[in-house]
C-alpha cells in the first residue's frame, strides 16, 4: 500500500503542477505546495478517524485543478478535470467516485450535509486547515493581495478564520488546528491594533 501511495502522490503531484504551470494567472495561494500540505493532513486525520489513503492523495493532489481556471467555487470543475485523469492512470475504478465526490464538494460554499463520505469531511478539513498558522497568514496575504488584488482587514481575515474553524467536520481536526488557528487570529489582531 506504501509503494501504491508513493506512486499515486508523485504522479497526482505532476498533474497539480501542470494545472499551475498551464494557467495564465494561477491561484498562488493554491499552488503545489498546498497540495502537499492538504495530502500531510489528510493522512494525519485518516490515522484518527478512518478513510481510504488511496482516495484520499488523488483528492488532496487534484482538489484544486479548476482553481486555476480562476474559479473560487471550483470543486464540481476540478472534479470534472479530474475523472479522465484518474481514467487514464488506471486508478482504480472502484475508488474513482470517491475521489470525484469528495473534490466536488470540498468548497467552502457548499453546504455541510453533502459531505457524507469520511474522506469528504477529511479532504474538506485538510483544506480549511491550510489557512491557519504562519502558513495560513501568507495564504491570507497572497490572495488577498496577489489574487484578488484588494484590501481586505484585519477584521475580515478574522471572520474568515472564524468562519472556516467554525466549518470543520472532525473534532480532531480541532486538536490539530488549534494551535495554528490561534497564532492566525492572534496575528490578524495584533495587525487591527498596529493599523488602528
């Protein structure tokens, strides 16, 4: 099963990074290093709570094709781009509606009761989890004012890491985030009173 996943993350990590490379304005809060922290995570809380790795690295490392396509809700659109890639690697086709299930409703926008899965609540919090800590900060930054190219506050970015704590499917998922999550309002804060 080691070799499989070792195989299936470095061939799945070539796809992200052509999804990158392939786009005219890439999500720089969404590149292939993202990927590689979702996957950490992912198996981080598997150990805990279950759920298929197999399904769980294609997930992780094809999450985000459609994001660099300039789309904010993109999961059903990665989903899509991931089904003939997972095809034509000779997945396992048992396992493919997994993957695409749990892809197409990572979005933050879409509504809790849709993951149902295991590995869509694990992908999902794996995802969310990327935007705490010193990680989660820069992501901040890059998308606000790389991506988006506006101003957003320090009190925005607290609703926002208020919001995506409040998300999280698992309990473990709290246990370890918490920390990271707590650097990142801490951080925002004392950035509200510097600007004040």
């Amino acid at each position: 099963m080691m070799a499989s996943l070792k195989r299936w993350e470095s061939l799945f990590a070539g796809y992200a990074q052509r999804a990158v490379d392939g786009s005219r304005r890439p999500s720089s809060a969404h590149l292939l290093d993202h990927c590689r922290r979702v996957w950490r995570r992912c198996k981080a809380l598997s150990r805990r709570v279950g759920g298929d790795p197999e399904v769980l690295v294609a997930a992780a490392y094809l999450h985000d094709l459609a994001r660099h396509r300039g789309l904010v809700v993109h999961g059903k659109a990665s989903a899509k781009l991931a089904k003939p890639i997972l095809a034509k690697e000779g997945f396992p086709s048992e396992k493919i509606p997994a993957v695409l299930s749990a892809i197409a409703v990572h979005d933050y926008q879409t509504p809790a009761r849709m993951r149902k899965t295991v590995e869509a609540m694990v992908l999902y919090d794996a995802d969310k989890m990327d935007v705490f800590g010193a990680i989660g900060v820069k992501r901040h930054i890059l998308y606000f004012y790389h991506d988006k190219r506006e101003k957003a506050t320090a009190a925005d970015n607290i609703r926002i890491l208020q919001r995506k704590w409040g998300s999280l499917h698992l309990k473990e998922s709290r246990k370890l985030a918490r920390k990271d999550y707590e650097y990142a309002v801490d951080y925002f804060r004392r950035l509200g009173r510097q600007e004040g």
